[in-house]
C-alpha cells in the first residue's frame, strides 16, 4: 500500500531541533512525513539522528524547535502513554520486552490503558503472529533475539496503533530471524499500520520503503521512493556502499 497524492500526511516532522543535553542538538532541522498506508524507512551512518528523531515523535525527548503533529495536531510535548493513546506505537531497539514476565504478561501491559480490550486484541495478535499464542506462558527473557522482537511488536499493536515506529528491527538478528523481522513489517503495513522505520541494513530497508530518508548529522541528505534512493549512485557511494549496489 502506498499514499494517493490526495491524502494528507499522517504524521509530519517539520525542522525539528532536538536533543538530549542542553544546548546540544542531535537534530538539526530534519524533516519527515509519512502518508497513511506507507511504509517510511530512515538511513544513515552512525550518529546522523535516525533513533533520536524516532524518540522525539514518540515523546521520549524534547522538541526545542520546529514541530510534529499527527493528523495535523501538534504533539511535540505529549507523553508516551498520551500518544499510545492517539494511536501511535513505538517499538524500541534494546530492552523492548519485560524479561520476567510472561508473553501474555507483557502483551497485557501493551494494552494496559484499555484492559477490556485484552482478550479481543490478544486473539487478533496472536492470530497474526502464532507464535505468541504458542508462547504465551513462556518467560520472555528465555526467547531468542528474534522472538523477544516479535514480543514487543505485538505488544506495540496491542492499542491498534495507526502509526508504527521501529527502532532498528533487525539489529542483533540472525540473516533468517532478519528474514522473517522484514516479513512481519510488511504484513503489519498490508494490515493497515503505518511504519515509520529506522534500520541499518540500509539496502533492505529500502527494498521494503515506499519512501526513504537519508539523515547524516542530524539533517535530512536524500529523500524519495525507497527503490530510487537504492540506485541512486550518490545515495550508494556515500551511505550503502559497495555491496549495497543492485546487480
């Protein structure tokens, strides 16, 4: 699914001016939009901002300028559990699973806000993914890297969030868990989630984006369709590199 030019952006990042320490900015103007129905990747090397604009969506640091609004309203300053509210998710890169309680613990603290709801969005979830119902009495600290991720994306859609943010997915992943990681992004979209996604595989991140952002020191580089920024030379030579090219 990708965006029609009619609609409105879900989610816009605009100049957005962030960081952790005072008078220290990690983000310095970058910008983003994301259209219902898409899937957005964000690239870059290192430091370039990827995971602090995600956490300035998601609340978790302060806006110093610019602004983020979701269906047009400004968030910038709303909490986390305000925005699981408005019905965005957010998936972090490391400790995204309570490791002491169970599958069905930790998916009953996605939903939390709305207890009711457990058992309806517990049957939706692990019809999506089996392998949480399979495990759900498990310990999630005794699963593999890639089912503790399927952990907390189930967790993350528990509230049946509009929008999806993905901190590095397949990080720490084997090539298969990798794999099958890609594939569950791509059915949660075809699902009719949003994603806004950040993730060093450059080059699989944007086979899978309909559109992509390329950040380097905090500020937006490249920006376009996924598969265009994959072969567009300067995009490769500077940021995938050599073994990212298309054959």
């Amino acid at each position: 699914m990708s965006a029609s030019a009619d609609q409105e952006p879900l989610v816009v990042a605009d100049t957005v001016v962030a960081g952790y320490l005072p008078e220290v900015n990690i983000l310095n103007g970058c910008s983003l939009h994301l259209y219902p129905g898409e899937i957005v990747g964000i690239i870059g090397p290192n430091g370039a901002g990827k995971s602090t604009l995600l956490k300035a969506v998601f609340g978790l640091i302060p806006v110093r300028s610019g602004s983020i609004r979701l269906r047009g309203t400004e968030i910038s300053g709303l909490r986390p559990h305000e925005l699981v509210a408005l019905g965005v998710g957010y998936v972090p890169q490391t400790r995204n699973v309570f490791p002491t309680l169970t599958v069905e613990e930790n998916l009953q603290m996605g939903i939390y806000q709305r207890p009711k709801r457990f058992a309806a969005r517990l049957r939706a979830i692990t019809e999506l993914f089996p392998l949480l119902g399979e495990r759900r009495k498990q310990q999630a600290g005794s699963l593999s890297g890639g089912e503790r991720q399927v952990v907390a994306v189930g967790r993350a859609l528990m509230m049946e969030p509009e929008v999806l943010l993905l901190d590095e997915p397949s990080a720490g992943l084997s090539p298969m868990a990798q794999d099958d990681a890609f594939a569950r992004i791509r059915a949660i979209n075809e699902a009719g989630v949003s994603v806004i996604m950040v993730e060093q595989n450059a080059r699989r991140c944007l086979e899978l984006a309909h559109r992509g952002y390329v950040l380097d020191q905090g500020r937006n580089a490249h920006t376009g369709p996924g598969r265009e920024l994959l072969h567009d030379e300067r995009v490769v030579e500077s940021y995938l590199g050599t073994l990212a090219k298309v054959r």
